[in-house]
C-alpha cells in the first residue's frame, strides 16, 4: 500500500523562533492525536534552519527536507548548498524542479536532471516537482508538458533509483492564485503520471510510487483531493503555515 505523503513546503517564510516553535507545537499534536504511522509527514523550512529542525523532529514521524540542492559537489559557488552538506546534518529528502525554481532561477530539464544524479548519490530522498502552465493548459498542452519534463529528468533513472522519487503534480496555474484544480482535473493527471511510470517501469514501480498533488491545497479541499484514487497527499504551500489548518489537511 502507498504511503500517504503530506509535505509543508515554507519556502523563504518563516525565521528562526517562528521555526521551532511551529515544529514543536506541531510534533506535540501528532503525538497527543497518535496520527497513523501510515502518514508520512514531511516539512522543508528554510536553510539555516534545517539542522535545528532535524534535531527537534528527531524519533518522530516527522521527517524534515531541504527545498533545493546546486547541482555540483562542491566548488567555487556562492551562497549555494550541496548535497553533501545536507548529508552532513541528517537530511535525507530535497525537493527538486519546484516551479518557482523553474521559472525564477531558469533551471531547466537539463539542470534538474543534473540535481537528481547529485543528490542520488548521497542517497537523499527526491521529492521531484513537474507540471504546466496556464497557457500550456489552455492550448490542451498539459499531458505533452509533464511528459516532456519526465522524459527528460526522471526518467533517466534506472528502476532501483526510482524508489528514491516522490513526483509531486504542480499545475502552476493553480500554485498561489487561490485556484485549484477540480477534483476531476488532478485525478485525471495523476491518473495519466502513473500510466507514464506503468509504461517506463512497469505495475509495481507504477503501484508504488507516491504521486502528490502540489496546487493550492486547503483544509476545505484536502479530504476530497486525497480521496482520488491516484493521489497520494500533497505538497502544500501557503496552507502549511498556519498550524491548525495544516494539523487539518494532515488529518484529511
């Protein structure tokens, strides 16, 4: 059976107490509500607060994650975090092709590809990040686009690798807009990931695999997102942020 998988992606938010604090009276609800093992939660604070949070979400269930790596192993880039460094304090998850990274930093197929070889050989965990646009979804472009982007980094990978891979669905159009995409739109999506993984790497692999939705969830709309067939949690945004409400999407 597939995990569910909940991810809190903070992006650049959150300071130092904000940080810890949330951590703590998060860890102390799960534990009071002795939220299901079968639960996978995943929160990815800011850099510097990577090593403290590891260490507060130590013999929990919650697992903590970096939202990028550089895609060397090291050298004359400033301001940049390898893989390796993450090793270096426990973290054993990154999120990879996040659609901000895509379009405010310009990285490409070519790059992320380049990311996830990196990061697979420190063994970290890839929670890979594919989706379209407004405009590529308007031109009915949007099945064309996430296979392109699997085709060309995923997929790349051989089936022992693949086991490492979360792929969290984005429809970019829906990230930060209060938009969402209808509950039939992301099953059919989802539904069209797997098949793609079905046909690459065949029934288990596709059985396997936690596909995630990643597109304005909410505590109104997480029940009936996580109940689709193909959609095996999410990747959540601005929701995370407020304790009580991701205490509620957890609980979905």
């Amino acid at each position: 059976m597939r995990k569910k998988v909940v991810i809190a992606n903070w992006k650049m938010n959150y300071d130092f107490y904000e940080t810890t604090s949330f951590i703590r009276n998060f860890l102390k609800f799960i534990f009071e509500k002795k939220i299901n093992h079968n639960k996978e939660i995943i929160i990815a604070p800011s850099f510097p607060f990577l090593h403290i949070s590891n260490q507060i979400s130590q013999g929990t269930n919650l697992n903590i994650a970096a939202q990028n790596i550089h895609q060397k192993e090291k050298g004359s880039y400033t301001g940049e975090i390898s893989a390796s460094m993450l090793k270096s304090i426990g973290i054993q998850k990154v999120i990879l092709g996040h659609s901000e990274r895509r379009e405010f930093f310009f990285e490409k197929n070519n790059i992320l590809l380049e990311k996830i070889k990196i990061a697979l050989k420190y063994g970290l965990n890839i929670i890979f990040c594919i989706g379209e646009s407004s405009f590529e979804r308007s031109n009915d472009q949007q099945f064309e686009i996430v296979k392109d982007q699997l085709r060309k980094t995923v997929f790349c990978c051989t089936p022992d690798e693949i086991k490492y891979f979360y792929i969290a669905y984005e429809p970019i159009w829906a990230i930060g807009t209060g938009k969402t995409a209808t509950f039939e739109q992301a099953q059919t999506m989802h539904e069209f990931i797997r098949s793609l993984f079905l046909e690459r790497y065949g029934k288990n692999i596709s059985n396997e695999i936690s596909i995630l939705y990643g597109g304005s969830i909410n505590d109104f709309n997480a029940k009936d997102l996580f109940y689709q067939k193909d959609i095996d949690g999410g990747l959540v945004g601005h929701s995370s942020m407020e304790l009580k409400k991701f205490l509620r999407i957890v609980q979905s």
